[in-house]
C-alpha cells in the first residue's frame, strides 16, 4: 500500500556562489521554488514545507500563491542542518515518511519521487536513496522514525551524518531505489551549472544519453538490442539530416528526439509486444517525448500527403538495419515471411507491412534525391548493402 508522504524543501540559505537569490531564479516559465513545489504536489505529497531564512520576505508570497507551507529557520546562518531541524518541526502529526530536498536540485522527476513511495515498505523501512547508475543523490525518503535523531543531531556532517548512522545501525532497513532520472545529482551551485540546469530543462522530456544506458540497464535490455539501437539511431539521424536539408527551418525534424527514440526502440527487447512496453516504461519514466515513437516502431501507416515525421524516420531506420548491419528492405521482411510461409494470414499482414515500408522509403527518395539503402549503408561505415 503507498505510504502518504510529505517534503520539506530547503531555501533557507544565502546563494553565496551565485548572483542573486537562487530560489527566484527562472526556470522555464516559472521560477525553481516554484518548480520544486510543483514537483511534490505531482508526485502526491500530502505537504509540502518550505523552509525560509536568507530574504524570506522575497520567498514568503511565493510558497503561499503556491499553496505550500512557509517554515521559519531563525537558525539558518547556521547551516543547512538547522533547516532540515526546522522543517522536521514543523512537519504535522503522521507516520508517514518525508522527503528533504534542497531547493537547488530542480530537475528530479516526479515519476521519480512515485517510484520511490511505491517502494517504501511501512513500517519496514527506515530510509530509502535514489540511486542513478550507482550513485546516490537526492531527495532521501526518510521515515518519521528518525525524526528524534535528526532533532538531535549536533555533530558536524549534519543530515548525511544522521543518516550514515542510521543505516550502518539497521543496514536491512535502508535500500537504494535505482532510477533513470540523472536529475537527482544536478544542482545549480554555480552560474555554470545554473547554465545546464537551464539547457536541460528545455529538453526535460527526452532522456540524456547516460538516462538512455540507465533505463536499458532497469529494463534488463539484452545487450544485442542496445548494439542495434545505437545502429538504428545512426542511420535515423542520417535520414532525418537528408530531410532537414531540404526543408525550412520551421518544418525540420528534431534530430534529439529521433536519435534517443531510435537508440531505444527496443528498450524492452524480450518481452510480449516489447514495442507497447516500451513505450510504457519510457513513460512511466517521465519520458513523454518518446512513447508513441517506440510504440510504432513495428509498424506504422502515414496518412498519404503528411509529410514524413520522427515517427516514420525511425520506423524506417530500423527496417533497413538487421543488427548492426544494413539490409535491403525486401530481404528484411522475406525472412519474417518465411517464417510464417504456412500462415496464410500472418504472410499477408507482412506483405501489408512492407507495402508500407516501401511506400515510405518511396516518399523519402522522392523528397530528398537520395537513395535510402545506400544512405543507411554509409551511416554504418558499409559502402553499400550486399
């Protein structure tokens, strides 16, 4: 049963390393703390806490338009502790467990925070980390059990010295919960990594290339499909950089998308209907760029007249690769038809498919000059498709 959860967010302190008030700082369409609120009120918090020090006044109209709570830290030149210490104060009578987040980590997921609440095992666990691709970041899910102890905490090392305790004194009630969300290890300490954090926001729908190995690694991805996902996505690039030279500016493909929906394509490789799967671990990951393009990748039937978009670029990317090698369409959906030669209806579903693979590969040569096969083979160092 998912434990009712609240969060405490950490603004309290003074943005030594920056110009300005990191918590204002915008971030999208909206500002970070704003961000951070909203990522706990779509993850389901029962509370969000905020807790003030450093120009609370600037923050206060903030954290209440957003409907989160304002916790005072009087304490905060202190330290970051005394505002974990202030906001476990404030927190209101429950047994639920609660998440600590400083407000200069914007970018974790709340696919992530669900992902975590649903492995917390009340009354069983004490603590659990996000992990991504064995590194531990933030925010912890810490159980009310360890309230006392971090009310009490006066040595240095603060709520990380709290917690390494508690783990190396019950190690079986702490757990890592590995996710595919890199941002839990990127905070904006500095005008640089403001900067990134910037960038990655406008692409916060698509994984990074290390979110990319993460999710075949969650997925358990068989190591052949990740070798012919990356081939795939050198020759859906290729394609999709023949079309963008022959159109405007406005009507290009997005080259980003196409190369990561292409790399995972077969993210669930093994599985029944791997393609539908796929599609739904992308996103229950967050990852709501891509779905529909791995959903289709098997087959799809573009209306006559659209031009070509992602989705038909990495369907016909992967119809012209055989794993890691080109192959000419024809030869690629015979073998499936051989397979089914005794299947009168499962022969004629194939021939229906590769009636629609030509017919896209037709549109593509027509748009562009070019002929695919030959494109594809050079995307893969072939000189040409034997």
């Amino acid at each position: 049963m998912k434990a009712d959860f609240d969060a405490i967010i950490l603004a309290a302190g003074f943005s030594r390393r920056m110009q300005g008030f990191k918590p204002l700082y915008p971030l999208g369409e909206s500002t970070v703390i704003e961000r951070v609120i909203c990522l706990f009120r779509r993850a389901g918090a029962r509370e969000t806490l905020v807790v003030l020090g450093h120009e609370a006044g600037k923050l206060l109209p903030v954290v209440e338009k957003n409907a989160a709570r304002a916790v005072q830290n009087e304490r905060y030149a202190e330290g970051m502790f005394s505002s974990v210490q202030a906001g476990v104060r404030g927190l209101k009578p429950g047994d639920g467990p609660f998440f600590v987040l400083p407000v200069d980590i914007p970018l974790v997921r709340p696919e992530t925070l669900r992902c975590m609440v649903e492995a917390f095992d009340h009354p069983k666990t004490l603590l659990l980390h996000p992990c991504f691709r064995g590194q531990r970041g933030h925010p912890p899910l810490i159980s009310r059990r360890l309230g006392p102890s971090i009310l009490a905490g006066t040595g240095p090392g603060g709520l990380k010295a709290v917690l390494d305790r508690a783990e190396a004194e019950s190690p079986a009630e702490v757990a890592e919960v590995a996710v595919p969300d890199e941002g839990i290890l990127l905070d904006l300490d500095t005008p640089e990594e403001y900067t990134r954090v910037l960038d990655r926001w406008h692409r916060h729908d698509l994984p990074t290339r290390n979110e990319c190995e993460a999710l075949f690694e969650l997925a358990e991805t068989p190591p052949e499909a990740r070798e012919h996902g990356r081939a795939v996505a050198a020759v859906a690039a290729r394609i999709a950089a023949a079309l963008n030279r022959r159109r405007g500016h406005e009507n290009a493909l997005d080259l980003e998308r196409i190369e990561r929906a292409a790399v995972l394509h077969d993210l669930a490789k093994g599985r029944r209907r791997h393609e539908a799967e796929g599609g739904r671990l992308l996103r229950e990951a967050g990852f709501g760029a891509l779905p529909g393009i791995v959903a289709e990748h098997m087959d799809i039937d573009p209306p006559a007249g659209a031009p070509l978009g992602e989705r038909e670029v990495v369907f016909i990317a992967d119809k012209l690769v055989a794993g890691t090698k080109p192959v000419p369409l024809r030869e690629r959906y015979w073998a499936v038809i051989e397979r089914h030669k005794d299947d009168p209806d499962a022969k004629a579903a194939i021939l229906t498919r590769l009636r629609r693979a030509e017919s896209i590969l037709a549109r593509f040569e027509m748009e562009t000059g070019e002929r695919l096969p030959e494109l594809a083979a050079a995307a893969l160092g072939f000189v040409e498709v034997k």
